[in-house]
C-alpha cells in the first residue's frame, strides 16, 4: 500500500502531468452523471406533464444538497491532502476518518429536516397540488438516500486527496451505468417487478447510490485502509471537525455565487422576450457541456495545491496555478472556435424559432472565447481550498460573479439589448481571468495554512524519586498555523 500511494505522491513528478492525470478521468465521471438526469427526464416524460415537472422540481433542492457535499468533500480534499503532503500517515488517516463521520451526521440531518419540510419546500417553489402527491413520492425516497449518494461523493473526495483520480471517476460512471440500466425497468416495470412510476425512478437513484456506496467503503476501508475505527478523544475529534468546516463552510456557500449570477444573467435577459431567455438557455448548457474538463480541473485542484502546500513546496503550488490557468485557456479556447463554427448547425437542432436561434447563435459567437476566465476562476478558488485558504477562494467567486458578472449583464442590457448581455458576460470572464491570474501568481500566499492551532499538552511531571515510575511519553506537539 505505501508504494501504491507513493505512486499517487502528488508533490513529485511533472505538476502538468499529475493536472491531466486528475482531469481526464473526472471529465468522463462528470458526463456520467449528468447523462443520469438526462435519462430520468426522458423516461419520467413518458408519465405524464405533471410527473415530469414534479421531478424536475427536484433541482434546486438537488443542488442545494449537492452544494453541502461539495463542501464536505473540499473541506475532506484540504486537511487530508494537507497531511498526506506532510507524510504523517497516522494523521491523514484520522482526518479522513473524521471527514467520513461529519459527513454522514450532516446529510442524515438533512435527510430528516429534508422529509418534514417536504410540502412548505416545494409549495413555496411553486409546485401545484396536481405536482405534489409526485413530488411526495419522488421526495421522500430521495431524501431517505442521500446519504448513500453523499458518501460515495466523500469517499471519492478523500481518494483524490491522495492523488487517485480513476478509482473515484469509476465509482461515478458505476453508478450513472446502474442508475440508467434500473430507471425503466422500476419506472415502467419488467417481469416480476411492478410498475412504480415516479417512484421507480427514485428508487433507481437510491439503489444506484446504495451499490457504490457499499463499494466506495469498501475500497477506503479495505483497499486503502484509510479508515481509524479507534476513538481519538474529543479534543482531537472536535478539533479535526472544526478544521474540515473551516474549510466545508466557505466552499459550499462559494459554489453557490455561480449559480446566482447565472440567475441574474437570467433576469436581465428576460425583459427581452421568452425566445431571447430561451436562446441563452440553450447557449449556456451546451456550453457546460462543453467546459466539462474545466469543472473537473476545479475538483482536480485542490488535491495538487494541498500536498504540495502541505510539504512546503510552494513553488509547486504556484507551478500548479500556473499551468491549470494556461490548461483553460488552450481548453477555452479550443471550444470556443468549435462552437462557433457548429453554431449555425446547433441552434435549429435546439430551437424551433429563429428568434431563439438567433440569441443561441449569438451566445455561441461571442461568450465561448472568454470562458477561459471562468475556469480561471475556479481552478483559483479550488486551489486555495486545498491550501486551506477558503475566504481567498469566496473572495475570487465573489469577484466574478457579484462585482462583474450580475453587474456587466444588466450594464451590457442597457447599452445593447438581449446581445449586450451576452457581451456582458463576455467582458466579466475576461475580466475576471485576467485579475485573478495575475493576482494569484503574484501576490497572493501560496502556503499552506491550518486553522487555530492546538493547545499542546502541558509537560510530563517528573515522577517523585525512588518511586521506579517510567517517565511519561512526550506529548504531541501542537500544529503550527494561522486563520488567513
């Protein structure tokens, strides 16, 4: 096991090569899920208009859930990749034990506040009473296996955090692959088992999830022996809490600034008619589809920067800046000439009007060649995670999205209708890609930082002569650190 994960070590070797060795596999993880969704709204569709907007109800909810994930998982990845980079194995075996308990007690008080808010939730999002026995159905199976679905989430946070990046992107193709084999067998029926509607597809996911789940345990209890069984003490228990939600807390509230800004983008577009709003809806999910290696070089990261950081070796983590921005702006840029040049051939395969296709044509021709400083800008708050900096990755999500973009979108509708909030959002990722590159590659600390520092045991008393007690053992000394 300890040559297996010396060859995962992530503070040797090309930092390049360990960036695409974490992206590749991950990119074909993240397909595998979003194909999930994409299949359950196609067989669910097949129920009814009311079955199928219950379940897609369902998102905002998800991604609420899914945000407190992600910041578990970034706050598992910064204190294990930390002591993984340290070379304290005793350590990083504890943190990531501790990482594993927090997250399970979270998402099981989730899973219970989640059930009994159920009807106030989704009234309030505006779910009719035609929508709701589905959406009860849906729900609460849902919220009774989020923490297989959580846990798998963690599992493969923790294995990134160690620099194995293949492992976790199998469980999640494993787990898309089984989620889309049972949604119309369970949905529709086959043989002996019944016919469950929306149900079916809820116990597609939960099932799908409760598989890896097993799976993922097994791997980092077994494989990796990852997992401490042993009681470390409140102290120490309390403290290795505190620190991954130093971290967690600030990730999953940062993760959420994206989607609101997208929000604004949104609003400002919508005075301009339902065919604009729907041309930049377009635009900007096939887009997504398109930068999935930049949301994957944001979960791949945080790992690099957090051993690194946590041997010292700073100009490693700069070098791990450096060339994840230069790998989204060939990426960026590479996708930004293919969709404009497919631009004409996308847009009626999407829209039936020209208006419509119009605006997606537009997005096409112009937001792509800036998306660049979007990865820019995730990669950059992904990074100080790992470093255990999350304020500074809250201050870069902050910059893009409620200084630039929201504010250049409503500037860019005033000046330049439907299309000048595209330029809007054009000038806000170049923007923003530029300042934050140059200012995490000059000025920004680059080191590794733990959270409040531990008080250290008082010293042994000596014992009273002639009494033939054994000295006690030294105490382990307290972590050096700081609260930046």
């Amino acid at each position: 096991m300890a040559a297996t994960r010396a060859a995962r070590d992530l503070t040797k070797g090309p930092v390049f090569g360990h960036v695409l060795r974490m992206v590749i596999p991950m990119s074909f993880g993240i397909v595998a899920m979003m194909l999930v969704g994409v299949v359950d709204a196609y067989w669910v569709g097949r129920l009814g208009t009311a079955q199928q907007a219950a379940v897609q109800f369902v998102f905002p909810v998800s991604m609420l859930v899914m945000s407190i994930a992600i910041g578990l998982g970034a706050g598992a990845v910064s204190v294990v990749a930390r002591a993984a980079g340290r070379g304290d194995h005793d350590r990083t075996r504890r943190v990531a034990t501790d990482a594993v308990t927090l997250s399970l007690i979270v998402v099981v008080l989730v899973a219970a506040l989640g059930v009994a808010m159920i009807d106030p939730m989704f009234r309030a999002l505006g779910a009719t009473e035609a929508m709701m026995p589905f959406v009860r159905e849906y729900m609460v199976i849902w919220f009774a296996g989020i923490v297989f679905m959580v846990g798998p989430m963690v599992a493969g946070n923790l294995l990134r955090a160690l620099g194995d990046a293949i492992i976790p992107s199998l469980i999640m193709v494993f787990a898309a692959i089984i989620n889309m084999i049972l949604d119309p067998i369970l949905i529709f029926g086959w043989g002996p088992i019944p016919r469950m509607e929306v149900q079916g597809a809820a116990w597609a996911t939960l099932i799908a999830n409760l598989v890896v789940f097993i799976l993922a345990m097994a791997i980092i209890i077994w494989r990796e022996k990852l997992i401490d069984f042993s009681f470390p003490g409140w102290s120490e228990l309390m403290w290795n809490w505190r620190e991954i939600a130093r971290v967690g807390v600030p990730a999953a509230g940062s993760n959420m600034i994206g989607p609101l800004a997208n929000t604004a983008v949104f609003a400002a577009v919508a005075g301009f008619g339902e065919p604009a709003v729907a041309g930049l809806g377009v635009g900007m999910r096939v887009e997504a589809l398109a930068i999935i290696p930049l949301f994957a070089l944001s979960g791949s990261i945080g790992p690099i920067t957090g051993q690194n950081g946590g041997a010292g070796l700073t100009d490693r983590v700069r070098e791990a800046f450096a060339k994840s921005f230069l790998f989204a702006l060939g990426w960026g840029f590479l996708i930004a000439l293919i969709l404009a040049a497919l631009s004409g051939i996308l847009a009626p395969a999407f829209l039936p009007g020209e208006d419509g296709q119009a605006m997606a044509r537009a997005y096409w021709l112009i937001a792509p060649f800036a998306v660049a400083g979007y990865g820019v800008a995730m990669a950059a708050a992904a990074g100080f995670n790992g470093l255990g900096r999350p304020l500074m990755g809250v201050a870069v999500n902050l910059f893009r999205g409620v200084a630039l973009v929201a504010p250049l979108a409503w500037l860019g509708a005033m000046l330049g209708g439907a299309t000048g909030v595209i330029w809007g959002v054009f000038a806000a990722n170049m923007i923003a890609g530029v300042v934050v590159a140059g200012v995490v590659l000059r000025l920004c600390p680059l080191t590794a930082v733990e959270g409040r520092a531990r008080r250290a045991a008082p010293p042994p008393t000596a014992p009273a002569a002639g009494s033939g007690a054994p000295p006690a053992p030294p105490s382990r000394p307290a972590m050096d650190g700081d609260r930046r």
